[in-house]
C-alpha cells in the first residue's frame, strides 16, 4: 500500500504509458502497468503526467521591487504554469554581486517559495564573493540588459566562475551603435563566448538564443560543455508583433520570420527552454521596459504546438526537465524510483483562453492576452504533495533549494 497513486497515462523514458505511480514518503516508489494500491489515489482521467518541469530562467525581482514581484507571486506563478523549479536571476535591486546579499537572497526564499529555486549570482569582476557565494549557478551579461549591470571582462569572469555560467549574449559596441539591437549584437557575442568555451572547456549556457547566425553557430562548434535555451516568446512572436504591441519590447528582442523559423527547424537539438520570465508592471511597461511574463503561458504555449504538430509532447520533458538537468547537475530529479515525486501534470485536449487578470503574477498582462490554447497544466505536484490543481495553489510555501552539482 503506497501513501499515494497516480493512475492514468505518463510520459516514461519518450513513451506514453498507462498505468500508476506509487508513492511514498516525496518519492517515488514503484512504476507499474499493473494497479498499484494507495491510501489515496488520484485518477488522472484524460490528464498526462511528465516530470516536474524546470525553468532555468526567471526574474523574480522582490527586494526592493515587490511591487514587480516577490518570491510569493513568482513561485506561485511559476506552480500554476506547471514549473515546479525556478532558476533565480541575480540581476536584481540591489544585485546578487556580494556574499552577503547572496545571503540574503537565500533567506528570502527560505519559506515563502511555493516551487524549488535555484539561486544565481552575478558575475563582474567579483570571483572572490562567487566562491564564497556558493551559488548554485552564475550569471555575466556581455552588453548592458535591465539593471545595467554587464561585464567588461568576459574571459576572466568566465574563467573563474565556481560553477554553471549562464549567459546573455549581446555584444556592447554593437548595442552602443544600433540601440535597436540588431542580430549581429547576438551573433558576435555568441561567436566570441564559443572562441572561449573552446579554451575555458568550461560549463557555459547561452541564454534566450533568438537569431540563425547564432543558433547555427553553437550547433556547429558542438561543445558538451555548452548548452543554451530559447524563450517560447522567440519561438511564437516575430518582430512584426512587437511593431504592433510596443510591449512586446524584449531583449534581445524579437526578429524577423527567418531567425524564428530557424530556431524551429533546429528544435530537436535545443537542449533548454526557457521563459525569461520578467515581471513588469504595466506602467513600466510603457515607459519602455525590456521584458514579458512567461511562467504561466509557457508550457500551455507548447502543448499547443504539440497539438499543432510542431513539437512533441517528449520534447517538452527533454527541454523543460532533462535538458535542465544535465546541464546544471540537478540532483534527485530523475523521473525513477527512488527520485523525488515531482510532477506537471498536462491535458492536451483542455481548452482555455489566456486571461492574465487572473494568474498569479504581479505583472497583469500577457503578450497572449485573449489567445485560445488547446492544452493546459491541470496539475502540479512537488515531492507527493498536490500543490497546484485547477487553477488553485494548494497549501503553504514548501519550495526548497534544488541539489545542484556544482554547488
Ligand atoms: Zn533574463
């Protein structure tokens, strides 16, 4: 007898399967065709259980801008998307540059995050407080982003980052000349991190990947040590959109047709996506704000692709759970007995429309305001605990640091 079953259809080493989950003290005890039996058993009925999914890049703000968004409303925003682990971006008000605001920042999420964390630290000239940091990932912007925080010298941040050194890749001199940041400010930077990747043979992922040049050139230089991540907002909006809505305003921002078809005729080989879930207010947002909210619409945004043919429901658990596992060292996560029960549970025939009025996040609008999606995260589960369902969060904050391998 198992304190908990889930009994329906799971998605099992790229296959669906019928049959149930047992589990057992946040683990997961037995996979089986066969019925298992359980204090308390939830039938899924037409709803599909994948591995607790992970976003490996999300701006939760909070400090000195709750009035953005707190751990509170991220992580419950992130919970009602079906992410249940958020990675932290450090470039924050104040920023993660120094131990003791890293410090900080690890009390803060202790007890109020609804999902797991992993917290960043921002890289920039400061290797000493990295190390003594102990962060659980790194963070260096090649051009200047929000906060305005960017490092002048790459090679030696890269160099002496303790851990995974997540990148923005934007080129400074092109960003100073073209403020409208033209592909080239993304294909040089990346060029430039693949020269040194290739020296430092160090971990490094490449964030919101969003041109050809760039994608292409990652995939030709084939480093195991590099990874990168593209945003659903560069997989579903061109910049034809942002000229129609200015607050789709986002960097590196959205382009032509031709750079968002290339990253779809290289999908099976992105190991990461990601939403660069950035919470503005909707007045920031006029004032010209870089950024848009995405924990909650990005994997309802790719189960509408599967169910348009454009991707699978396998890739959504390649890219939004082992592809973050493999490149960050996420102990625990295996989707096995013995790993932690941690599920997005998804039905791919539940219909709705997008209204940000009523999600969870601070920032109450949506580049998909009133768009019509065909399948939905109705669930979500943390460590055998239901903690989203139906729209509703469940319970108090029991989001814990991940168990990051390079920490
Ligand atoms: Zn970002």
């Amino acid at each position: 007898m198992h304190e908990l079953v889930l009994k329906g259809k799971f998605l099992f080493h790229g296959e669906v399967l019928e049959g149930s989950v047992g589990v057992d003290r946040g683990r997961i005890a037995r996979i089986s065709r066969l019925p298992l039996k359980g204090e308390e058993t939830i039938e899924l009925k037409s709803a599909i259980v994948l591995p607790g999914l992970i976003d490996t890049h999300v701006h939760l703000r909070d400090f000195r801008e709750r009035k953005k968004e707190t751990v509170e409303s991220g992580t419950k925003s992130a919970l009602h998307g079906g992410i249940t682990a958020v990675f932290d971006m450090p470039n924050t008000n104040p920023p993660v540059m120094d131990s003791q605001t890293f410090e900080k920042r690890l009390k803060l999420f202790k007890g109020r995050a609804y999902a797991d964390y992993a917290l960043g630290f921002l890289l920039r000239d400061n290797c000493r407080e990295a190390v003594k940091s102990g962060a659980d990932f790194y963070k260096v912007f090649m051009g200047s982003s929000t906060g305005g925080i960017y490092s002048e010298h790459f090679e030696s941040d890269y160099a002496c980052s303790p851990g995974v050194l997540s990148v923005h890749a934007e080129d400074p001199e092109v960003i100073a000349k073209n403020p409208e940041r033209p592909p080239e400010a993304e294909s040089r930077a990346i060029k430039r991190a693949l020269i040194i990747a290739e020296s430092l043979k160090k971990p490094l992922n490449i964030c919101h990947v969003s041109t050809r040049e760039g994608i292409l050139e990652i995939l030709e230089r084939s480093l195991p040590w590099v990874t990168f991540e593209v945003t659903p907002h560069h997989l579903f909006l061109t910049k034809k959109d942002y000229e129609r809505n200015p607050l789709l305003k986002v960097y590196p921002p959205l382009r032509t047709e031709e750079h968002r078809r290339a990253l779809w005729e290289n999908i099976s080989q992105v190991p990461i996506i990601a939403s660069d879930h950035a919470p503005h207010t909707i007045e920031d947002k006029k004032n010209g704000s870089a950024g848009i909210p995405g924990l909650e619409t990005e994997v309802a945004l790719l189960l509408d692709a599967v169910n348009m043919g454009l991707m699978t429901l396998e890739d959504i658990a390649e890219k939004m759970h082992d592809g973050p596992v493999r490149a960050f060292g996420i102990i625990g996560r295996e989707f096995e007995v013995g790993g932690e029960a941690t599920f997005t549970i998804v039905d791919l025939k539940k219909e709705w429309t997008v209204k940000p009025e009523e999600f969870y996040t601070k920032s109450k609008w949506s580049p998909w305001e009133g768009r019509r999606l065909k399948g939905k995260v109705v669930m979500t589960l943390i460590r055998g605990r239901v903690v989203m369902e139906g729209d509703e969060i469940v319970g108090k904050p029991q989001g814990v640091r991940l168990n990051v391998q390079s920490r």
